[in-house]
C-alpha cells in the first residue's frame, strides 16, 4: 500500500524573519552554554583547548553572541507572523544574561579527573555556521533542499556527541600509536621532522595521514562488516556542512588511529598538529556541504566538494570511487579516481529505506545483522 510522504520543507527566504529567528535563537542557546562553561571550567572545558584562547576573549565574543541574539529576535519580530521564534530567542538570551552573561569573570581552572569539551563545541559550531551557513544559503549545489531537512538534528547530534567527547577520542586514538611504535627509538628521524619549515611539514603531515586514511576508508568500503559502521556515513542523503558530522564511534576510533599514528610516530611539533587538526576541522565540513562553489584548478590538488559528493553518489555505477579526503593525487595512484567535468550526482546517500533513521537506531544499527549488507556503497570487487 502506498503511503503519503511529507513534502520536503521549503528553503528558507530573506525577509519572512524565520532566519533571523533561527539565527537568534541557536546564539540564544549558544550564550547559555558558554555561561555554563565559564561557572563550571574544571568540568565543561577541555585543558588542551584553553591554551588556544584567552578567558577575557571568550568573554568579549560571549558578550558580542548576546547581542547578537538580541538584534537578530528584534529583526525576526518586526518581520515575521509567528512571533515563537524571536521571543524564544529574547527568552533564552535574557536568561544567559541573568546568570551572568555579561558579568562572568574568567578565572584560574584545576585540572579535574573527567571533563567534557563544551567550548571547543561551542566555538567550532559557532566559527563553522557563520562561514558555511551563508555559503550554502547564497550559492547552494542542491537548491530544493532546506537547511532544515528532514535528519539534520540527526546530524547535530552526530556533532555534538564527537565534540563533546573530543578528549575521550583522543586518549584512545593515541593509545595505539604509542603501543605499536613506541619502542621503534625514532628520535633522530622525529627530530629531522620537527626541523622542517612550517609549510613542509605541514603538507607532509596532510599527505601522510591522507595515505593512511586513504587505506582505512578503503577497507571500510571492501569489508562486509566494517562497511555496517561506514555505511552510518553515507546514510545521510542531504550532503551539507553538518553531514560529515554522522560517523559511527567505532567509524571514529579505527579511522582516527590509523590517520593520527604517523602524526605521532613522526612526531611532528605541536604547531603543525594543531594547524592540521583546525584545516581537517573546517576542510572536513567544506566538502559535504551543499555548495556549488567552483574551485577552477584547485580542485584537481584538493578534494572539493564536488569530488566528495561523487564519493557518496548514490548511483551503484559510481561506487568505489574518490576515497582520498584531502589529495585526489592518492585516489589516482591507486585507480579510484573520478571527477566528471563540472557533472555533479543526481543523487548521494543509500537507496531509501536501506538504513534506520534517527541517532541510536544508527548506534545499534551495525551491530544486528543487517539484509542489505550487500546492497550499499561498497567497493565492487572489481574495483578493488
């Protein structure tokens, strides 16, 4: 029996006041959560991201969020019909203001035994809506779909989740590195890479961890029982900057190990690591999102858009194409290489009905054996 489907929302428009609505009601929440981590930093801040930023900076841009917030409700109420979204906003601001929004006063933090990653949340969210939510609004590749798809609070679940938990994914992720080469005594050869100029070893260290990933995200697509923890990835069938948030925590732990171990076998300095984890951080969101940009020749050095898109095509006929995440050099030594032109697919994802909606459905879906195994974006042997 056929059933009726939803319509898909409709894109959002200037001037109706449901993005500035929107707009102030995610800093609304935003500010509150910031209050919260200047109250309680031993418990909601991360120790290796508060030697980023300073305590009397995150004041000024929490300040600036409220306000923010504040104008964008205004701007919302003058506009718009329904008033529940600026007045939620106006609500949740003035709440963050009650409780100290713009009398917080930083202060020395102790470190404590456990502690969530609340602010590099918060910032990332921040830093990466305000350059890739205009991107997507003024030139997107798919222009039916809406910023508010049918899984995207799926996504920002995904999102939340692996930030909140960035310290836990790192403990983990360096673990088998340090258990497998620790006792390699590769001092000399670490010092050798620490001596390289900044843009050298930076590249070097893209281009290495590509490789390895490069191998990993190969295997993940070639093996039966790997690809029901991959397949979470490419469940989602509205490609945008959150998309490349919905990974599997098994996904998350085999692929960061093996991407993060020649960073620490090589022992590359602190500067380039950090540099490569912002450039991962905000390329990573670049090539799912929704976005039409064109790159001219950068995209035959750099994995665009574009290319990744291809990589989540949903066509069978496109399958085993475009793993390198960073370097489309990798996927033409190896033979996976595709990139038709300015041609984009029709469609990305898995065929509809093929997986589970929803976040713990997906967290327990690769653990029950699964009829469509076989009928996803794996590799085709031949291409192997």
């Amino acid at each position: 029996m056929n059933t009726l489907q939803k319509p898909s929302p409709q894109r959002l428009r200037i001037g109706e006041g449901v993005i500035s609505g929107n707009a102030s009601v995610f800093l609304a929440v935003l500010a509150m959560a910031a209050v919260l981590c200047f109250h309680y930093p031993e418990y909601l801040t991360t120790p290796e991201f508060r030697e980023l930023y300073t305590g009397e900076m995150m004041k000024t841009v929490l300040m600036a969020v409220i306000v923010a917030s504040f104008l964008f409700a205004t701007v919302s109420y003058l506009l718009s019909q329904q008033k529940k979204l600026p007045l939620t906003g106006i609500g949740i601001a003035a709440m963050a203001v009650v409780t100290g929004g713009f009398a917080v006063q930083p202060r020395a933090v102790e470190k404590t035994i456990w502690h969530v990653g609340l602010d590099w949340l918060l910032i990332d969210l921040l830093l990466l809506a305000v350059i890739f939510v205009p991107i997507e609004m003024f030139f997107p590749q798919n222009k039916r779909q809406s910023r508010f798809h049918a899984e995207w609070r799926t996504d920002l679940v995904y999102f939340t989740v692996s930030h909140l938990f960035v310290q836990f994914f790192g403990v983990i992720t360096q673990a088998p590195a340090k258990l497998l080469f620790g006792w390699m005594g590769l001092a000399p050869f670490q010092h050798w890479v620490q001596q390289l100029p900044f843009v050298a070893g930076f590249v070097l260290a893209l281009f290495v961890t590509d490789l390895f990933q490069y191998l990993a995200h190969r295997l993940f697509h070639s093996h039966v029982y790997l690809w029901r923890f991959h397949s979470v990835h490419h469940s989602t069938q509205a490609m945008d900057w959150l998309a490349g948030s919905r990974t599997h925590f098994v996904d998350i732990f085999v692929t960061r190990s093996i991407s993060f171990i020649p960073l620490y076998v090589c022992g590359f300095s602190s500067l380039t690591f950090n540099a490569y984890i912002l450039f991962v951080s905000i390329h990573a969101v670049l090539i799912h999102a929704n976005t039409r940009l064109n790159f001219g020749w950068v995209k035959y050095l750099l994995v665009t858009p574009q290319y990744h898109h291809w990589h989540h095509c949903e066509d069978p006929a496109h399958y085993g194409k475009n793993f390198a995440i960073h370097f489309p050099l990798i996927d033409r030594l190896f033979g996976t290489y595709y990139l038709p032109g300015t041609a984009w697919p029709e469609a990305t994802g898995v065929r509809e009905g093929a997986y589970p909606k929803g976040y713990w459905k997906q967290l327990k879906h690769p653990f029950t054996k699964s009829p469509f195994d076989n009928d996803l974006n794996m590799e085709e042997p031949s291409s192997r």
